[in-house]
C-alpha cells in the first residue's frame, strides 16, 4: 500500500522523482518488515520518512544558479574606456581623427554596445575638471567636448540632462571673446590643449584632431543638442 501511494505521488510531481521514491518507500516497507520482527538493522523508520517527505516536497525546478540574469554578465562601460582623466570618471580620448562635433556625438554613443552605463561626448562640471582634462591632453591637441547652443542661439547645453550651470556665459573658463558671437555657426564647443579654456567652431568643422568620450550613468538628451 505505501509503495502505491508514494507511486501516486510520484506521478502527480513529475517522472524525474518516480525511482527515488520507489526505493525510498521498498526500504520503508522492509524497516517496517524487521521491526514487527523485532529486529531493525537500517536505521530508524522515521529517518526513511523524513526522506520520503523531503523528495515528494523538493522543489522540480530549483534554479542552479543565483544571479545568473542577463545583466550579471554586461560591462558597465565598453572596452577601452578608463579611470585615468578624473576619479571615478571613465572616459577614452581618441585621436590623430578629423571629425566634425555631430560625428564625434555620433561615435561615442555608438561605443555603448551592452554596457549598463551610457556613452557620450565628453561632460565637465567643474574647474577642477575641466583643468584636469586640459593637463591631460597636454600635446595631444585641441578636443571636441559635449557642450552647445545647437537648440537655441546664445543657450549653451551639455549634451545629458545633469542638473548643473557651468560653465556659465561669459569669462573663465571661456576663452576671450568667447563664447563667438560674431557667427550664429559657431555652436559646438572645444577645449585647448595647454590653456584648457573653451572655445566656440562650426559644428561641421573638421580641424580638430580629437574628441573625448565619457561613460557614466547619464544617458544624452537630444533635447539639449
């Protein structure tokens, strides 16, 4: 009879439990056999019963592994981005590379690939920031950053959404007579080499030899560009 139930069982929880349960359950029926003998040589029969209730109610499909979603396996910023410009800032510079400021926009957002975190021209929110990357391109060259008045003439944005005013109108760190106004196609900003100041170009001017592209948790906002 116990070997029927437990085969009973086994059918309503799935095959993959029917040849454990059957050998759990003959071992019962045979304790059961010695104990009315008075011998009992296996074991407590409540030991094959904690068993027997332990297989019927183990779950069937138990995960293997803890964690193992999609995300677990995305890098949060592409290959070749790093930690060197500012802390905890990843960035890559790129250049020897004439292209225009939308091209270059273009191309950071491309390197997102499945990272978790976004890619875009570079965003500086502060002095010390903006120093450090003027340090960092030393010789390198001049560099296209994410800031433009693109949408509204005299309205400079960077190209996220970060709440934040600098570099602010006028003076530092702006060059002099910057940012232009003497040409409404001067909308897409750049940052010298040595001096770090900011300076205005024609968003399609290819003179530059580089552009910068930052990964952090800020998606860009094509609103502001």
């Amino acid at each position: 009879m116990r070997i029927a139930l437990v085969l009973a069982l086994a059918a309503s929880s799935g095959c993959g439990n029917l040849f454990g349960l059957y050998e759990v359950a003959a071992k019962r029926e045979r304790a059961d056999a010695r104990q009315s003998d008075g011998v009992l040589q296996d074991g407590d029969p409540a030991d094959v019963d904690a068993a027997t209730d332990a297989m019927v109610d183990a779950p069937r499909d138990a995960p293997t592994e803890a964690g193992s979603g999609s995300d677990a396996l995305q890098p949060m910023c592409p290959a070749g981005y790093a930690d060197t410009l500012f802390n905890g800032t990843m960035f890559k510079l790129v250049t020897n590379t004439t292209l225009t400021w939308t091209s270059a926009q273009t191309l950071c957002l491309a390197d997102r690939g499945i990272a978790t975190k976004y890619t875009h021209l570079l965003v500086l929110n502060n002095d010390v920031e903006r120093g450090a990357f003027g340090t960092y391109l030393g010789n390198f060259a001049s560099a296209w950053v994410g800031y433009s008045d693109r949408k509204v003439e005299g309205t400079f944005k960077w190209v996220t959404a970060e709440m934040q005013n600098y570099p602010g109108v006028s003076d530092a760190p702006w060059a002099s007579m910057e940012p232009s106004a003497d040409s409404v196609d001067d909308d897409c900003v750049y940052e010298a080499k040595s001096t770090a100041e900011l300076f205005t170009a024609s968003c399609s001017s290819e003179f530059l030899t580089a552009y910068v592209c930052e990964c952090d948790a800020y998606p860009a906002d094509t609103n502001n560009y």
